[in-house]
C-alpha cells in the first residue's frame, strides 16, 4: 500500500486547523500510520524544501517553518500520493478549488496550511528525512474491506 508523507504546518496548528485537516484524511479512508508535533530544527527544513534552495522565498520559507510547532505525518492507502494532492489542492490558496484544504482556508501562498508529498520516490525520501521506520505502525484498520474491494 502506498505511503505519503503529509505536514500540517504551523499556520495550521496555530489557527486550530490540525483537527479539520486530520479530520478530510480520516474520512477520505486514507489510513494514519505515523504522527509526531516538533518544532522544526532549521537544518531539517533545509534539507526537506533542498529542491528550492534557490528560490528567492526559501528564507521566509524555512523561517516561516521553524517559527512554530508543525504536525509530521505519513498516511497511508491506495494512489495516496496523487489524491492527497488533491485534497490539498494547488500550492496557492487564492487559486486552489474550493473544497480542497489550502481552497476552503488558505489566502496566500506562504500561508497554505500543509505539505504533501509530490511523487512516490518523494514521499519515500521524505518519509524517512521525518520518521525513523520503528515509529511507524504497522496496523490493520477494520474499515478495510468496506473502503477497498
Ligand atoms: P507544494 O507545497 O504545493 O508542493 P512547492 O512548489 O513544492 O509547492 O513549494 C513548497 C512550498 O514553498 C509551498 O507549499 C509554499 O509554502 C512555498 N512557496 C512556493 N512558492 C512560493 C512563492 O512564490 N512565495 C512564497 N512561498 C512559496
Ligand atoms: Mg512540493
């Protein structure tokens, strides 16, 4: 089953968002395997966001990320990596659909609420930046059979 790396950042934990976005993987059928609050060391956001070193936001972004606590995640299910993108909807909130999580409460880019992994070769390297492999749980759900046929 394939696996994602998702993080509320601290814009979500600070506006009380944490339970509304755990809430759409939940009930989506998606399947939460790991799940840690930390404040953010600022040489594992550097190495998180490394694709966009040169970017001229990568300094607010990193400040931005380590300015407060976020929620690492890695869920869990079937094509996980695509429709966890679409739940959160494209990087700009001014332009995400609504009904998406950066749509339906995000106004700007800088402030759009969460991650999630772009690929699955993405998602493993991530996955393993934020978690060690004994903190993840391997369990069976028994929603199985009724999300899957
Ligand atoms: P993604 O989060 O939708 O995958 P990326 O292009 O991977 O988007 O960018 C990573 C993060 O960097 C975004 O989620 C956003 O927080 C931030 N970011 C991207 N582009 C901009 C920008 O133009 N201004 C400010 N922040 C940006
Ligand atoms: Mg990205």
């Amino acid at each position: 089953m394939e696996r994602t790396f998702i993080m509320i950042k601290p814009d979500g934990v600070n506006r009380g968002l944490v339970g509304e976005i755990i809430r759409r993987f939940e009930h989506k059928g998606f399947k939460l395997v790991g799940m840690k609050m930390m404040s953010v060391p600022r040489e594992l956001a550097e190495k998180h966001y490394d694709a966009l070193r040169e970017r001229s936001f990568f300094p607010g972004l990193i400040e931005f990320i380590t300015s407060a606590p976020v929620i690492a995640m890695v869920w869990e299910g079937e094509n996980i990596v695509t429709f966890s993108r679409k739940l959160i909807g494209v990087t700009d909130p001014g332009t995400a659909d609504p009904g998406t999580i950066r749509g339906d409460y995000g106004m700007t880019m800088g402030r759009n609420l969460i991650h999630g992994s772009d690929a699955i070769e993405t998602a493993q390297r991530e996955i393993h930046l934020w978690f060690n492999e004994e903190d993840l749980v391997d369990w069976h759900a028994v929603n199985h059979p009724w999300l899957y046929e």
